[in-house]
C-alpha cells in the first residue's frame, strides 16, 4: 500500500470521526448548538471529498472495509472526550476490525 493510500484514508477516517464527535458534542450542548451543526456539516463535506479521492486510489471492495477504522477512532475518543466506558466486548471488536483492516490491507490489489 502506497503513502498517499495510507494519507488518504487516515484523511478520509479522520474527517467521519470528526464528524461523528461533532453530531455528539450537538446534542450534548443546549447552547450555540449551531456550532456543532456547521462543524459536523464541514467534516462532512471533507470526508466526501477525501473519500471520492481514496475511490481513485482503491476498489470500492477494498477502501469500504478499510473505512472502518472510523469504529475504532469513535470508540477511542469517544471514551477520551466523554468518558465512555469501553469494556471487554467493544475491546474485542476493535481488535477484531484491527485485524480485518490488516488482512485486507496485506493483500495485493490492482
């Protein structure tokens, strides 16, 4: 896998958990709420944009399982910002999108 691949996703990861802990920090505050509003719709677009371009680089069959790394970066800062508790099962099923991530990114593609 290329660096601008590895780039590209982690851009594309980044933005979805952005956008997911912006819709979170909106229902949690009761003011200026808006600005979680704009900020989700900003990494929206982002994550758009970083995706379409990560479909140039990747098949659909390869960047999709790929994109779940999203999982993991929401259960992590959701349980640094929020103080979510991640227990042995949500543990499990990080590790297990880790290792699906790495299987699929071992394989060769064209």
């Amino acid at each position: 896998m290329s660096m601008m691949v590895i780039m590209v996703l982690l851009l594309t990861v980044t933005f979805e958990v952005s956008e997911q802990l912006c819709w979170t920090m909106k229902s949690r505050v009761l003011r200026r709420g808006w600005i979680w509003i704009v900020a989700g719709l900003i990494a929206h677009v982002a994550q758009l944009a970083a995706w379409f371009f990560l479909l140039k680089l990747l098949p659909l069959s390869v960047a999709l399982p790929l994109t779940g790394l999203d999982y993991v970066g929401v259960a992590f800062m959701s349980a640094w910002l929020f103080s979510e508790r991640l227990d042995w099962r949500r543990w499990l099923g990080t590790w297990l999108i880790v290792i699906g991530m790495v299987m699929i990114g071992w394989g060769g593609w064209s």
